[in-house]
C-alpha cells in the first residue's frame, strides 16, 4: 500500500505528457517566464534559447509541459542556468505541478512565494548553491509528494511546518549546513517511504516520533552531531531496508529492537560512540547484507550468531575494543565479500574456516595480537585483492599457498615475527601493486622472481635480516614508486639498474652493508625521484654531481659513509631540498654558502668532515630562511663567526604560536631523520618535529665574540658552540632565548660574569659553561638550582651554588664592569700604569711624598679602585694558568685532529 501514492503520482505526471493538449500556454504565464528569463545571468543560454515571444511556450520551449493550455510542469535540469528564484513567477502559475531545476547554478534563497504553488506535487531543487533557511511557507504546499533540496547550501533550522506536508514521500535535505534539532512534526509524515537528512549540522537526540513514519524503508542520519542513544521505538518501522546513523555523537548500546527490522538489507552506525555489545537479536536479521559497526566502543567477543547471518556481503567491526578469538562460525557466511576486524584487541589464533570464505575481496585483521602461524587455507580465497594482517605477533614463515590467490593486488604482513625466507613462489602473483613485509625477522637473499611483479609501485622490505646483494632486475620494475630495503644486512653495491625506475619517488636503502661507489646515474634521478637515502652504509668515491635543473629532491642523506671530495656544486638546482645531512664522511672542502640560496632547505648536517677555512657569507638577503637545524660540528671550520649568518636565519626567529599537534618534516611516506648532539648526548632524531631548532658548530677553530645577534634565534631549541675559540663575554641577549633546552658554551676562552638573564630560561634542561674563564656569581633561578658543579668546572673564578655556599660582597664586581669585560681591561690596565708610576716617584722623592700622592690619589678617586687593582693581580693569575691549559689543549687536537 505504501507504494501506490508514489506509483500514482509517476503516472499522473507521464499521462499529462500525452494527453491532447491546448496548443498555446496563456499569455500571462508565457510573459511571466520571459520576465523571469531576463533576470537570469545567462539568458542566452542554449537550452533556453527557445523561449522566445514569437514562438509556442507549450509546444516549443525547453522544459515546458502544458495540460489544457495552462503550464503544468518545468523540467529544466542541468542547463547550467546562472540566476536566482527571486523572480520566478510563483503567483502567475497556479497549475503548476512539477518543478524541476536540479544540477544548474541557481543561488540566492528559496522566496517565501514559493508557497503560492499549491498544486505543486513534485519540487526538485538539489544540486544548486541555494543559501539561506527554508521558508515555513514551504509547509503550505499540502498536495508536495516529493521535496528535494539536498546538495546545496542551506543553514538554520528545519522548519516544523514541513510536517504539515501529509502527502510526502520523499524528503531529502542532505549535504547542507541545517543546524538545530530534528523536528518532531516530521512525526506526521506517515506517508513517508524516504527520509534523507544526512551531512549538515542537525544536533540533539533522534526523537521517538520517528517510529510513526511506518511506510518508512530508508533512513539517512549519517554525518551531523546527532547525540543521545538510538530510540528503542526504531524497531517498529518494520519496512525499513535502510538505515544509516554513522558519524554522529549517539552513545549507548544498540537496542536489542533493532534486531526485529526483518527488512533491513544495509545497517551502518560507525563512527559513533557505541558501546556494549552486539545484540543477539541481530541473528533475526535475515535479509542483512552490509553491516557497519566500525569505531565505536564496543566490547566483549564476537557473538557466535554473526556466522548465522548469511545473508551478510560486508562486515566491519573495525576500530572498536572487541576481545577475544574470531568465532569459527564467521567461515558460514559464504556470500561475504568484505571483512574488517582490524584495530581490536582480538587475540588467539586466525581460524582455519576463514579459508572457506571464497567471495572475500578484502581480508584486514590488521592492529589486533593475533598470534601463531598464517593459515594456509588463506589459498583458497580465489577473489582476495586485498590482504592487510600487519601489526600482529605472528610466527612462521610466510605458507607458499599465499602465492596461489592470484587476484592478490595489496599483501601487507609487516610489523610481525615472520621467519624465514620470502617464498620465490610470491614472483606468482602478477597483479600485485603493493608488497609490505617490513619489521619481521625474514632471511635470507631477496628472490630474483620479485621482478615478475611487474604491477609492482610500493615495495617494503625494511628492518628484516635480509642479506646478499641488492637484485639488479628490481630496474624493471617499471611501475614501482616507493621501495624500502633498509635496514636489513645487503651487501655489494647498489645496481646502477635502479636508475632505470623513473616512477619512483622513494628510495631508501639506509642501515645496510652496502659498499662500492655511488653511480652518477642517481643524481640524474633527482628529476623524480624525491627521496633518496643511503645514510649508514659503507659507500665510497664521491658524491654524485650530476644534479639538474628542474630537480624535485626533496630529502638527500648520505650520512655516516665513507664518501670524499667535494661537496658538488650542482645540489644548487635541487630546489625543493628540505633535508640535507652529509654528516659523518670524508669530505674535504670550504663552507658551501651557495647552499643558502635553496628556498626550502630546513635541515643541513655536514658534521664530522674535513671542511675547513673561515665561513663567507653573502650579502644576499635571502639566505637560509627557512633552515631550522644546522649543524657544523667536528670539522676545522676557523676565523670569526660571521653576524650575518645568522641575520638571515628567518626559521629560527619567529615561535610558531599556533601549533596544536605534532608535525614532523616529510610525509606519510617517509619521515626524516638526522644526528645531532643536545644536552650533553648524541642523539638520533627518527623523526624531525617542524618546530624544533639547533645550531651546533662545537669542535671547530671558531674564534673572535660570541654575537649578541644570537638572542634574536628566539625559536632556537639547542645551541653549541662548545670546543672552540670564542673569546670576550656570554652576551645577555642569549636570555632572549626563551625555548632553549640545552646551551653548550663548554672549552672555550670566554670571560666575565654569567649574564643575570640567562636565569630567565625557564625551558633550559641543560648548561655546560665549563672549561672557560668566567668569574663573579653564578645566577640563581629555578633551572639554575638544578644544575650540577660540572656544568662550571674549570671556571677558578665562579662563586655561589652549586660551587660555593654563598657568593661574599666583597668581591662582587660593580655592574658597569660585567657590562663590557674588554673595556674595563683596558681602563685597569692605564690606571696601573699611573698608579705605579705614582708609586716610584715616591720612593725618589721621599716616602712621605710619595705617600701623600697616593693618598691624593685614593682620595680623588674610590674605593673600588683598590679593589680593582686586586681583582686585576688575581685576574693576571687566573688567565696565566688558563693560556697554559690552552696550550695543552691546543696541542692535544693538533696530535688527534677530528
């Protein structure tokens, strides 16, 4: 019965097409439409071109349906039609009974005359870019049977006079912006068979008068902000096929009711907050073919009866907190297609009755503690594309059988505790796209017959056991795009075959034994390939040079190898580079500034080389600006550290404010990492947060002041300058330096106090001043009363905690003597001479003469003149012994150079 107001309605509106008809529409309404034509931006449109004032509106328009000479029908659907409804003639067509302008370009709001069309039957707006609210005059419209407005972009509320629409079969407002509640006059629709309200931002619970609607078959909720629990009374519309609540707010269990629809073919409540369990009633669902439960907060096991479901084709379960073993009696449901488990607690063993599942296309138990052997029934799944089994404590070696389901595109088994070899047999499964086995503890070579794969784009094969050389025939695979064979126990050379690839994008073949030179051709790669990583290897020669223009490299490590030379000139072109870490070889070279002009350059490592000489900048501007680490550590870098090095550092000057999580460089292909030392360790970072920041230039024959310019890197996380040659003060402006973490100015010939403002460092975890000539009182704040005696040590001069109890008055320096160190020197050094001069001239002239200038002198003078002199005697002292240390420690690197 439900179906005979809609069969109706169909055949109304088709007889109107072919009954006789009057040949012309009346004049008011041809001329109302022709009005409304002119408003419309493009009126010249080719469909509506027909709508002339010469011509038949009931015989020759387009989109015009006529019955007895009055216009009873506009069809004008997809005519990519600019305008709005403002001036369309609501008031000058009274028979009209359809309206149709789906998929044109219509903006504007929805007029409040649209309530004059009271004849109207059929009314489709969808596929528009109408704004604004729906008018309550919509609710006037008593005989509407079909309202479509989905697909646009309306706001506000659903207004409560659409429940006066008794008449209704079809309400569809999704892919809007409506907001509010649903209201509970829709609760009158009893005629309804249709009720689409998904993708807007309708909020509050489901109300229980939505079990009135009993001609209801589809229920469409999905994507809004729907909360509450899901109305027990839903088991009453016992017509209903579909229902769709997921990616809303609704919590609690699943009423056992919803058991009862015995129509229901597609289910989907995922991505709510459900909890409990699954009901037993849902064994009742006879007819059920899609059932979708994925990320809620389910628990306990699987019920048994799922397996009596055999009507099922999809099952996701998927992202919940389902416990236990899969049921065996999952291997019943022959018909299914689809089964998603994976991110559960699901534990035990993978039951054999899964291999019965002959109609599966995608198998993903993938995130679960699965444990023991892979069945080898998982063979006989003939139509199996896609099998993900990643992230699990499986054993054993990898069953041949695997290589019999030859429809396989994606095999994912990586993250688990697989042994043995990788069967040869896998060069079988022709049509596979994508090969993960990483993190196992597979052995042995990688088998030749891999390069039967020619659908091959993703391959990893990464922290394996896997030895021998790298195959030569992986360079005809065409199609591969990431391959990943690193950390593993390679050896020989890389294959220059691999130049071959021009679809890839990553290359990674870090933490290997790899030997050998590395072939020119890979610098000609850089046209493509975008990451290129063979850090950790024992390769030698040189480094390509062969970089071009146009390159799209965007990550290159090369670090901890054997390589020498020069650092080329071509990286230059490599534009897009990001990371660069040549750190940890051989390289003989100068600082290369043109590295400077790369747009994107973030990190740069050359530690631990054979660079050398003085650094030279560039009166260029835009040097460096986004580079966050640099790090020139153990090389032979000397002179001045040039100011304008770090003017240009833009990346380390600014504090990013906004940042809610954690990004890291690189993508979610490839993460990068690099080698720095903080806080007194040596550490690798896997992965680069974007905001962390160092400079490290320790270990170098760095001379000259420390730059005050340094306190404006206010990003800066980790600063070394230690093992080097800077001279003069610690300037204040590091206290500017309000993220810092560790702060490394150890073995250096640096004097005068600590600057007061460095106690400010509330993030400082780590401070090395050790091994200088720093005196006076150390600073006290809350990071400083953390710091032990050997962040001071070999600073004779340094008074206060942790050295001593208690820093005495009486030789704590004036303020105007910490603030320029160089140029009270100077002035004590004058005042020396005039004192002792002052002194003889006495002894000549007589002792009371001489005592009276002295006594002049004092007098004139101050105190802490005395007190200066005294410092001075102790100052020239210290400094005596310290030139010796130096020169012990200047000859000790001489005999060990880095």
């Amino acid at each position: 019965m439900m179906m005979v107001p809609k069969i109706f309605c169909l055949l109304q509106f088709f007889t109107l097409l072919y009954l006789p008809t009057e040949t012309f529409a009346s004049t008011e309404e041809e001329t109302a439409l022709l009005k409304w034509k002119a408003t419309l931006q493009n009126q010249n449109n080719s469909l509506l071109a027909s709508w002339r004032p010469s011509s038949n509106a009931c015989g020759d328009w387009h989109g015009v349906i006529c019955f007895n000479g009055r216009v009873n029908g506009l069809n004008i659907t997809n005519a990519s039609i600019i305008g709005t409804l403002y001036d369309f003639p609501f008031s000058s067509l009274p028979f009209l009974e359809y309206l149709d302008l789906t998929m044109n370009n219509f903006y504007g709001t929805i007029p409040a005359e649209i309530g004059n069309l009271t004849n109207l039957i059929y009314l489709d707006l969808r596929i528009n870019k109408i704004s604004g609210t729906i008018p309550p005059q919509i609710g006037s419209l008593a005989k509407l049977q079909t309202l479509r407005i989905f697909d646009n972009h309306l706001n506000g509320s659903i207004p409560s006079e659409i429940g006066n629409l008794r008449s209704l079969t079809t309400l569809s407002l999704g892919t809007n912006f409506l907001n509010g509640s649903i209201p509970i006059s829709l609760g009158n629709l009893t005629n309804l068979s249709f009720l689409y309200l998904y993708r807007n931002q309708l909020s509050g619970s489901i109300p229980k008068e939505i079990d009135y609607l009993r001609s209801l078959t589809k229920l469409d909720m999905r994507t809004n902000s729907l909360n509450g629990s899901i109305p027990a009374s839903l088991g009453n519309l016992n017509n209903l096929t579909y229902l769709h609540l997921f990616d809303n707010h609704l919590s609690g269990s699943i009423p056992k009711q919803i058991g009862y629809l015995r129509s229901l073919t597609t289910l989907s409540l995922g991505s709510n907050s459900l909890n409990d369990s699954i009901p037993a009633s849902f064994v009742n669902l006879n007819n059920l073919s899609l059932l979708y439960l994925y990320k809620n907060q389910f628990s306990g096991s699987i019920p048994e009866e799922m397996g009596y479901i055999t009507s099922l084709t999809e099952l996701d379960l998927s992202t919940n907190s389902f416990s236990g073993s899969i049921p065996a009696s999952l291997g019943n449901l022959n018909n299914l297609s689809l089964l998603y488990l994976y991110d559960n607690h699901l534990s035990g063993s993978i039951p054999e009755e899964i291999g019965y599942l002959t109609s599966l296309t995608e198998l993903d138990l993938s995130n679960n503690s699965f444990g023991g052997s892979i069945p080898a029934l998982l063979g006989n799944l003939n139509n199996l594309s896609h099998l993900y089994l990643y992230n699990n404590h499986l054993s054993g070696s990898i069953p041949k059988e695997i290589s019999y389901i030859t429809s396989l595109t994606k095999l994912d088994l990586s993250n688990n505790s697989l042994n043995g070899s990788i069967p040869s047999l896998l060069g079988n499964l022709n049509n596979l796209s994508l090969l993960y086995l990483y993190d196992n503890h597979l052995s042995g070579p990688i088998p030749q017959e891999i390069v039967y794969l020619r659908f091959l784009s993703k391959v990893d094969l990464a922290t394996n056991y896997l030895n021998g050389s790298i195959p030569a025939s992986l360079g005809n695979l065409n199609n591969l795009y990431l391959l990943y064979l690193n950390d593993n126990h390679l050896s020989g050379s890389i294959p220059s075959s691999i130049c071959n690839l021009t679809s890839l994008r990553i290359l990674d073949l870090s933490r290997n034994n790899l030997k050998g030179e590395i072939s020119q051709c890979f610098g000609n790669m850089s046209g493509y390939l975008e990451v290129l990583d063979m850090q950790h290897n024992n390769l030698s020669g040189t480094v390509p040079t062969t970089f071009s223009i146009g390159s799209v490299l965007r990550s290159f490590n090369l670090h901890s190898n054997e390589l020498e030379g020069k650092i080329p000139v071509s990286l230059a072109n490599c534009k897009e580079l990001q990371v660069l870490d040549l750190g940890d070889n051989h390289l003989i070279d100068t600082f290369p500034m043109w590295l400077g002009t790369l747009p994107k350059l973030q990190v740069l490592s050359l530690r631990s080389n054979k660079l050398h000489g003085p650094i030279i900048t560039s009166r260029n501007e835009s040097m460096f600006v986004e580079l966050r680490i640099i790090d020139l550590s153990c090389n032979d870098f000397s002179g001045n550290l040039p100011t304008s090095l770090f003017q240009h550092l833009k990346g380390m000057r600014t504090i990013d404010q906004i940042i809610k999580s954690p990004s890291y460089i690189g993508d979610g292909y490839y993460h990068d990492s690099t080698t720095i030392a903080t806080k007194g360790l040596e550490l690798e970072l896997v992965k680069i947060l974007t905001i962390y920041t160092a400079i490290d230039i320790s270990s170098n024959r760095f001379g000259g002041h420390i730059s005050s310019i340094m306190g404006d890197l206010i990003a800066l996380r980790v600063l070394n300058l230690s093992h080097n040659e800077f001279q003069g003060h610690i300037p204040p402006s590091l206290g500017n330096l309000s993220v810092v973490e560790s702060l490394d100015l150890s073995f250096n010939q640096l004097s005068g106090e600590i600057p007061q403002q460095l106690s400010s460092l509330t993030s400082l975890a780590f401070l090395n001043l050790s091994h200088n000539y720093l005196q006076g009182c150390i600073p006290q704040g809350p990071q400083f009363a953390t710091f032990q005696k050997n962040s001071y040590e070999g600073n004779d001069g340094l008074h206060g905690f942790p050295v001593s109890k208690s820093c005495g008055n009486d030789w704590i320096p004036e303020t105007n003597y910490t603030g320029s160190i160089l140029d009270d020197q100077e002035s004590n050094s004058e005042f020396l001479k005039d004192f002792w001069k002052a002194a003889l001239m006495g002894y000549g002239s007589g002792l009371c003469i001489g005592l009276s200038i002295i006594y002049f002198i004092i007098s004139t003078g101050n105190l802490k003149w005395l007190a200066r002199i005294i410092e001075e005697l102790e100052h020239k002292n210290i400094m005596r012994r310290r030139k010796v240390q130096q020169s012990q420690r200047n000859s000790r690197r001489r005999n060990n150079p880095v």
